[in-house]
C-alpha cells in the first residue's frame, strides 16, 4: 500500500480527528508511523544509522504532526501535508546530529512516502526523562488525562484547576515535549 | 519508549480543532502591523520628522508609491499565509512577488533614458533618502515581531524564506509610512530609496528565519 492511494481514507481518518474523534486519530497515527518509518529507515540507513534512530525520528514527527494539527487546511489534499512535515523533522534532525543536508533531495510525496514499516522498535527516547524536564502543571494534567485517561473534568476537580486551564496545559506540555524531543542531539 | 505508548497517550482525551485558527492568528498579527504603522503615520508631525522635503506636488508619484509599497505587503502577506502551512506550494505566489519590483526597477531605468542627463544626479539623490534608510528598517520592527509571533504558531517548513517574506512585508509596511509624508520625485528614487530598504528588510528577515522560526 502506498500513500497516495491511501490519501482518501488518510484525510477521512485525519478530518474525523480533528472533530475529535479518538479512535480515528490513534489509527491515522498508527498508519501513519509506518510509512515514516520506511522513509526515515531508508534516509538514515544510506548514512549509517541503525533503526532505533529511525524510530526516534518517527515519534519526533508524530507529535510534531499531533500538536501542529492545527495548521493542515481541511480543503487540501493531506499527504502533501504530512510530507512537508516529514521533510522538515528529517533535514532538522540531519542538521542537529550535523549530517549532510545534500543527502535529502526534493522528492513528491509519492515518491518518499511509497511504503509502509509496521516493525516498530522501541526509540531511545524516554517518556519519564522527558516529562521529568516540563513544567510541574504541565506535567500533572499530561499524566492524569493523557496517560490516565481521566477526563479533564475530573482532573480538573483533582488536581485543583479549571478545566480550560487543565486543556491549556496539556497543550503547552506537549508542545514542551515536542521541543524537548527536538532539541536532544 | 514504544511508538504505539506514545500514539495512544497523544489520543486519549482528544481535544477537537476548530478550523481557521492559524488564519485568525495571522489576521491578527497583520492587524497588529497594519496598526502600528498608521500609528507611527498619525505620530510623524508629532515626532518632528521632515514632512515631505519635496513640497507636496506629487500626487502622481505618491500614488505610484504607496501602490508599490501597499501591493508589495499585499502579496507578501498572502504567502506568508501559505508559508506558515506545511506542504502549500510556495513557488508561484513568489514569482507574483517578483513581478512589482520588476515593474518599478524597468520603469526605473528607463526613466534616465528619456530624460535629460543634467538631472540625473538630482533625481536620484534629490529624494528624501536618508529618512528612507533610516525608518523603514525602523518601522518594519513591530509588523516583523507581529509576523513571526504568528507563524510560530504555525509550522513552516522553509524557515530562511518563510522570514524573507515576513521582513519584506514588514519593510514594505514600513516603507508604505514613509510614503504617506515624503515621496521622491522620479520612479529611480521610489525603486532605490524605497525597494532598496525593504529588499533589506527581507534580506535580514531571511537571515533571522531559520533562528527565530524553528520547532
């Protein structure tokens, strides 16, 4: 399966999340995370980098594509959208570990993301280091409604603080985990 | 840390998005600009800045001005908009962008052409440069932190052109302010004392960029 021809049943999975759908979003993430990973395996592989890198590289770009959602125009076509992001997240990461940024030339996103991965291995990132680094609020709301799944009202009532900020900082910490994740070298 | 721990705990509890929010974001920010360059319009006198040295008979070439510098912003502002939204292409509003300068550069030169080379030297210097120079950059200062605020809460993917294209909108806005009071006399100076420092402008956005946009 390829992801061109997948785009349909990708921007359905991706609109139906941005309404709020829970189960949509994890299983376009899951789709998702595949073809990343035959597209970070096949860029790092030429450079001489095994797949736990890879995989580091396709969860910076998960959450990258999760907490930038709000920047994908419903009216466009979705894969070029996931592609562009992929792109940025491989020459940021290049740049940072100072790879060759030559080695990324300009494909179409039917040409990079032609294939999917599903044989996961675990990254070298880890969770409770990384959430041991963001701020304490942050840190609370992320563990009770995201790893928990309390909803944010009950959070809210727990933890003390009004459910907009409960949203507001689940937000924030995961945009702080994202940078957190992009800036390790 | 697995793939699939992470998906899972990025799912749970799903916030919905409301759609058009990075569209308002930046509505406001080119409002913010927008605003703070009529400030600075309404405030000239009371700065006691020089208004136009030339002595106000040249409606024409300050029509021809502001419509280089307004349709300069103009285009700038709508790449920015698709700048700040990965995977929208970029390539032709950007040769849209190319075509005005294009537009007053060939006007500029042919204008020395047809006219009499005693006042050459007056026509390009004649202007009221120095202030150009001086505030546009100046000017350009809070539509650029008001450009950059917003598209960091997008996601641009080319950080060097993405700032290029903030600073010369900012530049033009800047350069847009000093039009309202002094305009030159001739097209070579409009291109010069006006493209010149907002190509600046750009040039120092598109430097600051990829520092200041990275994610």
């Amino acid at each position: 399966m390829d992801i061109k021809s997948d785009e349909p049943a990708l921007r359905a999975l991706m609109l139906a999340g941005l309404d709020g759908d829970e189960a949509s979003h994890k299983t376009l993430l899951m789709k998702l995370s595949a073809y990343l990973r035959a597209y970070f395996k096949g860029r790092l592989v030429r450079i001489g980098r095994g797949p736990a890198d890879a995989e580091d590289l396709v969860q910076e770009t998960v959450i990258a594509l999760h907490t930038r959602r709000q920047t994908y125009d419903r009216s466009q076509l979705f894969t070029p959208w996931v592609y562009a992001i992929a792109r940025y997240r491989l020459i940021d990461y290049l740049r940072r570990t100072k790879m060759s940024v030559m080695d990324v030339s300009v494909e179409e996103a039917d040409e990079v993301l032609a294939a999917d991965d599903p044989a996961a291995v675990e990254s070298t990132l880890d969770l409770d280091t990384l959430m041991a680094q963001i701020s304490p609020k942050a840190r609370q709301a992320i563990r009770h409604v995201k790893l928990d799944g309390l909803s944010v009202s009950e959070t809210a009532a727990l933890i003390g603080m009004s459910p907009s900020a409960v949203k507001v900082s689940v937000h924030r910490g995961l945009k702080a985990l994202s940078r957190l994740i992009n800036q390790r070298s | 840390m697995k793939t699939e721990e992470l998906i899972n705990m990025l799912g749970t509890n799903l916030e919905p998005v409301k759609g058009g929010q990075l569209r308002k974001t930046l509505l406001v920010a080119l409002a913010v600009a927008v605003g703070a360059v009529g400030a600075i319009c309404l405030m000239w006198n009371a700065l006691h800045m020089p208004a136009d040295v030339q002595g106000g008979g040249h409606f024409g070439f300050k029509a021809i001005a502001l419509a280089f510098t307004l349709g300069l912003a103009a285009t700038g502002a709508r790449i920015l908009f698709t700048c700040a939204q990965p995977g929208q292409p970029v390539r032709k509003p950007l040769m849209l962008i190319g075509l005005l300068p294009l537009m007053v550069v060939s006007a500029a030169c042919v204008a020395p052409a047809v006219l009499d080379p005693a006042t050459w030297s007056t026509m390009i210097l004649g202007g009221p440069w120095g202030t150009c120079l001086i505030c546009i950059p100046i000017f350009a200062v809070i539509p650029f932190v008001a450009f950059i605020w917003a598209l960091r809460k997008g996601a641009p993917t080319h950080l060097t052109l993405t700032g290029a294209v903030a600073g010369l909108v900012a530049g033009a806005l800047g350069a847009a302010a000093v039009v309202v009071h002094q305009t030159g006399h001739s097209i070579p100076l409009i291109a010069l004392w006006y493209g010149g420092p907002i190509a600046l402008c750009a040039v120092v956005g598109g430097i600051l960029g990829p520092r200041l946009l990275r994610w």
